[in-house]
C-alpha cells in the first residue's frame, strides 16, 4: 500500500512531502491543537525534519506510515490539515489520526477527510481501523463515528 491521491467532496487528500511543512507550520501553529495531544506547534525547519523522516519511511519493514495533507477545493486553494495511517498486520490493520488547523475547524473536514481515508484503507484490504482518542476530545470522537469507527 502507498499514499495516493484521494478525492472528496471538498478535499484532495495530498500525499505528504518535505516540501509541505513551510505551509504547514503556519495551518498547525495554534497551541490549542495540543491541548489533548500534548506537546508544542513545530515551526517550518522542525517540521520539514519531521517530514523528511516522515516521507522516508518506517525502519519496521512491517510497518507503513502513510501521510497525507489535506488541500481546501473550495476558492483558493489551500492546506487545511493533515490524516495519516499507520499500517501494520500485513496490511490489515491500520491506525488513523487526523488534525485540521484551527483556523478551518467546525467545517467538517475532519469527518469528510477521515471517511475518504477509511474508505480507501477499506479498498486496500485493511479490516481493523483504529484511532486513538482521548476521552475529552468530543470533536474528534464525532469524526471518529462519523468515519464508521466505533469504541
């Protein structure tokens, strides 16, 4: 399985490059993000790291990290958020995550993303899909059933 282009409604699903993190930074630079999640914003040189490590690829040759970043149709043009999957189980099991900047939240991207990206884990043969949320995060467990996921 690799990363491909997935179309929804109003997103394309990109697959992730180096080359992603300068805009990036800016989409993911609200604290508020890690408010469940812990941490701190990455600025663009850390991010362009992270992504370089990223791109790369798992050093388990039983996993695959398959990133995308997710692209606004609507008027210009322009990076809102991020999904990934991490696949493991020879391809039938997936781990799935999702973060839309600040700025875009409560537009439903995050729902429609992480359909789009379920739905083609489903295609690729996975059968198991996980996400890992916290407890308090009411937003993302929405996205989560509206995904299909359930506890």
């Amino acid at each position: 399985m690799h990363a491909e282009v997935v179309r929804t409604a109003r997103l394309e699903l990109v697959p992730l490059e180096v080359g992603h993190a300068g805009e990036m930074a800016g989409v993911l630079a609200d604290p508020a993000l890690h408010a469940f999640i812990g941490g701190a914003p990455l600025g663009a040189a850390e991010l362009r790291e992270r992504y370089e490590r990223w791109v790369v690829g798992s050093p388990d040759p039983g996993v695959l990290w398959c990133n995308w970043v997710l692209r606004a149709r609507e008027g210009r043009p322009r990076l809102v958020g991020t999904v990934q999957a991490t696949v493991t189980g020879g391809g039938a099991v997936a781990e799935v995550a999702w973060v839309i900047g600040a700025a875009w939240q409560g537009r439903g991207f995050a729902a429609e993303a992480a359909r789009g990206l379920v739905g083609l884990l489903e295609r690729r043969g996975v059968t198991t899909v996980l996400a890992h949320i916290h407890p308090e995060h009411r937003a993302s467990a929405a996205v989560a059933r509206a995904a299909g996921l359930a506890p």
